[in-house]
C-alpha cells in the first residue's frame, strides 16, 4: 500500500442527491440551499446537487429547480444533478447544471427493477438526453450501477461493463462512474476492474462510487486509488443506501475516506473540519443518527481527557515504586 | 494490492474475552461454554477463552475457571487467556490455558489510566507472570496497546514500541500482538510500523488487532497483511471496545474480516457460513444489535428476490419495445 505523496484527488459529493432521496423526511428547499452553500465552500471538485426525476417517481427533490436556482456557486465547483430522460435534460437546461449526470445499469435485471427497462430501453432514452446536452454544450457524465456485482443476478462480468461503457464512449460522454450499488466490490476486483477500463478508455474521466454494506467501502476506495482512479463519489455522514439490498448501509462516507486519504498523505483539497460541522447539521436536518464514524469519533489524533481521578492513580503508583515486593502489596 | 493467492492466514477470536467483558448484561456461563465449543469447529487458531482478572475488577468474567474448565478443547485450537498478575497466573495454570496473554500499552498515559501502573511497574509485574509461565512451559504473548497512538497521548514514537517490544523478546515470549486499541492507525503507518516490527524480530509471531472506531479496521488489515502479518485478533460481531475512546466501536468483526480476505483469495480456514449463524446467536445473548456487517447484508453474492410486481415490468418493458417513440409514449 502506497503512501500518497501529494497525489491529487478529487471529491464528489452525493448526500444532497443519492442521500435526500432516500430520507423519509422531506429536506427543506431552505435548508437544502444552505447545505449546498456550506459545502461549497469544503474543498469539493463536484456537487450532486438535485435530481431532475420526476416529483412524483421522488417527491423528496421535487424542488430541484429551486435548489439549483438559488444556491451560490463557487468558481471551480462543478454543480451536477441527476437526469434520467429528456424532460429532465430539459429542466436541467433550464436551470444551468454544470453537468448531466445519467444513470444506467450493469446488470439487466437491476435495470429493469430499477428502472423499469430493459439496458436497451434505458440506452436509448439516454442516447436522446445525451444528444441534447451536447447540443448545449453540457458535459454528461454516466454513472453505471452494478459494475461489480448484482443483488439479484450476482456477478456481473467485466465484458459487459466494458462493452457499456464503450457504447457511452462512442457517444461522447465526458466521464463514467462505476458504482458498486449494493456494496459487493472487493479490493482485488476493484484493482482488476478499475485498472481494465482506465487503460481501455484513457481519455474517459472515471470516477468510483463505493457503499460500505459489508465494511469494505475504505479498503475499495484505496484499491481504485492503487488503480489509477482520481474522483470518487462519498456522502456526508453516509447516508443513502439502495432499497434493493435489504439492511445495507449507504454510501461511503465523506468525512471517513477524506480522514483516511488525508493520513495517508492523499491531497484531497477537502476541510475535514468543515465536513465534520457540515455532518452535525446534516444530522439535525435528517433527524437520524448517521452511519459516518469520524464525525462521531473524531480525528485520530484527537485527545481525550484521561480519567477524572488520573492525578490520584500517578501519585499512588509513585508511591508504590517500581519494585517487587511494593507491587505485591 | 495483491491478490491473496491462497496465503494462509490464522485467526485468534476475542469475542469472549474482550467482548463480553464491555456487555453490561452478564453472559450466563453455559452460554460462554456453548458459543466457545461452537466457534471451535469454524476453523479459529486461537480463542481469547476469558480473563483471569479480580472478579471485582471485571465482573463479567468471574467465570473464567468454570468456562475453561467446561469447554471441549479442539485440538489444533489454542485456547487462551488473559493474566494481568501472578495470582491471575495461578488460576490460569490451574484451568490448564494453552497460553497467557498479558497485557501492557506503549502509552505512559492509557497504562496509568487502563492498568493502574507506570509501564515499569506493568513490566515488573509481568516479568514475574512469564517466568511463572516459562517455569509451566506454557507460552506467553503479548498484548501491545496504543502501538499506533494513545487517545490521550496523541502520536506514540515507533522507536519506544521496539524497544518494549525487545524487553519482552529478551523474556522469552512467544508473541506480540500490536493493538490498535482505540482506531486511530491508518494504512500506511500500520504498513511502516509492522514491517518494521517484523523485519527487526523475526523470531516472534506477531498478531495485530485493529478497532473499526473510525472505518479503518479493514483497510488496516489488508496493510497488515502486505506487511507479512499472519495473524489477526478479531470480534464476532464487532462486539468489544475500549472505554477511555467515547463513541468508539469496537474490535473488527470476525465476519466483515473472513469476508473480505475470502473474496480477495486468502486462505483462512474459517467457516464464513458458520461464523454468520454464530453471529446470530452471539446477538441473542447480547441481547443488542451488532456493529459487524456482513452478518446483516449476508455474502456479497447472497441473492435477493427482485421486486414483487417484476414479471409486470419485464412484460411492460418489452410490450414498449426499444424505438424511440414507443419509449416516448
């Protein structure tokens, strides 16, 4: 394991998107805009700001214009949402997103029950939306579910993500994000992977997005560092998660990898501080306990009080001295 | 990140030791006695049995001679203790353990605040329990806290770890066991610090024992192992802690690790199916939930039914066809 010697990484962050609609609760518009605006200022390359879904499919970001209308963009951020057909492009367009970010499946089956497509339907639709951000000059950036793995098919081979992938080159996106949607990647496979497709597509931009359902989400995000992959997609606090995996956690958490790749000697360009302020409020707004452990135990290196009656325990082992029969006493 | 290729890796459980001493419920001794004979045939080198502590000092494990005494012993299986004293010694010969695992930490600090004592008396005190175990001819290891920083102390200097870690050499005992007792190691000084550990004593068998307090404990085996460690201290269920880290989780969970390190290739003879269903019954006698992972999500490839109405969407799907318009519509 490498140490990161200044490596640059870059920082997208989904909790506003992927986290908010899968709260029970619906987030104020009022307090979404001032989340997006405390994090803009946190070191972010990308912001997932909003979904442009539906109201109706996901009542929780039925207040996409408004978030993307009103918050304050910080030079250098870019501010992406989530777009899954043409009327959403449409109102993306309308509202100024930096970037499209379209979403398909790996795996047919997790496309159909998530989407309600088959991989071909889901291509074509897509198509269309990426044919209108081109046209407006919008980079599209392609988040793929299940590169490793399928809750419902199980493995899903490599060939294929490749050949998806290639199909999304072909019409000119800017960048794919392989996403582990239920958290079944492991660190050999996602070197493996990873590496495959950076050295088949270098002029793509990849970005890994990570869940940590079964504890590997810190351990994967090294790997695909180890492969070449620079962006990775975290959520404050790790919130979000997939309602097709039954008693899985969400995604990685920010605050957690940034902890890690900063120790590491990673450049994140992150204010972990400001990401462990930013989780407190997250925590308010969503009103659960969240899944990040940093936010909750600290830094490593932040101190605790030793015990209340520390002072007492030093002057009575004094006292006893360093010997055998004091000891035994 | 290499693949495991089949490494052999050998895993010491602590669950009832370390665990059950910070359960505030008291584990009723038939159930000590039914989980141990149980996790002896999932293919562990070692079980940390229980602590031959004062009975006032940890209550939860008055026990100890009676569940030492009861269990069936596998061969093959080292089944240990922990012995603080002399008088601990005693009564861990008497139960006939395989092994004593002594404790002291590499912190002036957490040794005053955990043990009572400055290190040198600690070593005194301990010095008296190896040549107790050496004169029984029963091997002794070593349980290192705070080798990758003290919750009070802050940084702990790598060299005064080698150095206590020589003394002990100099007596005589079998192994180390590097302790990150509150989780505040990261890869790449867990990297640093056990090659170094290894390189200058080859002739000890090192353990490391990693807390997931903040996210890192797979990642940090997985750079123990690069490292050449083959030995690894793990919880069922991630039960287990340390009271001086508020808000910490505990030991790694024995399943989230033999989980991983499967999927990456490792050879660790453990039954990963046996360890979920012992999981289980672990959580019944807790009677709280458990922090590990993999015992709620199963298996990366545990297979979950698609939704109810699937064959609808399938149906509906192809009814629409692949054109543009009919997607449209």
């Amino acid at each position: 394991m490498n140490t990161g010697n200044g490596t640059r990484l870059y920082v997208n962050e989904v909790a506003t998107r992927d986290g908010f609609q899968m709260e029970s609760r619906f987030i104020p518009t009022e307090d979404k805009i001032a989340l997006v605006d405390r994090l803009s200022g946190l070191g972010y390359a990308k912001i997932e700001v909003t979904s442009f879904t539906s109201p109706k499919a996901i009542p929780a970001l039925r207040d996409g214009e408004e978030v993307m209308g009103r918050i304050a963009r910080r030079p250098g951020v870019v501010y992406t949402a989530l777009v899954p057909n043409l009327r959403g492009g449409e109102r993306a367009l309308d509202s100024r997103v930096d970037e499209f970010n379209i979403v398909m499946s790996a795996s047919e089956t997790h496309n159909l029950a998530n989407l309600r497509m088959t991989r071909e339907q889901s291509f074509a639709q897509l198509s269309e939306v990426i044919a209108l951000a081109r046209q407006a000059k919008v980079p599209v950036n392609v988040s793929l579910s299940c590169v490793f793995g399928c809750p419902m098919e199980g493995e899903v081979p490599l060939a294929g993500v490749l050949e998806w992938i290639d199909r999304f080159d072909v019409l000119g996106v800017a960048g794919i994000t392989m996403c582990d949607t239920t958290g079944m990647a492991y660190p050999t496979q996602v070197q493996q992977v990873c590496a495959s497709a950076l050295e088949r597509f270098p002029s793509l931009d990849f970005t890994a997005h990570f869940h940590n359902t079964r504890a590997m989400g810190l351990v994967n995000t090294v790997a695909a560092v180890e492969a070449g992959v620079r962006r990775f997609d975290m959520s404050l606090g790790g919130i979000g998660g997939c309602p097709y995996a039954p008693g899985a956690t969400g995604n990685v958490a920010t605050e957690d990898v940034i902890h890690m790749l900063q120790c590491m000697g990673y450049d994140t360009g992150m204010d972990l501080d400001g990401l462990i302020g930013a989780a407190a409020q997250l925590e308010e707004l969503v009103q659960h306990e969240l899944p990040a452990q940093v936010s909750r135990a600290g830094h490593r290196l932040t101190r605790h009080a030793p015990p209340a009656d520390f002072s007492e325990i030093v002057e009575r082992a004094k006292a006893r001295g360093e010997g055998r029969k004091e000891l035994q006493a």
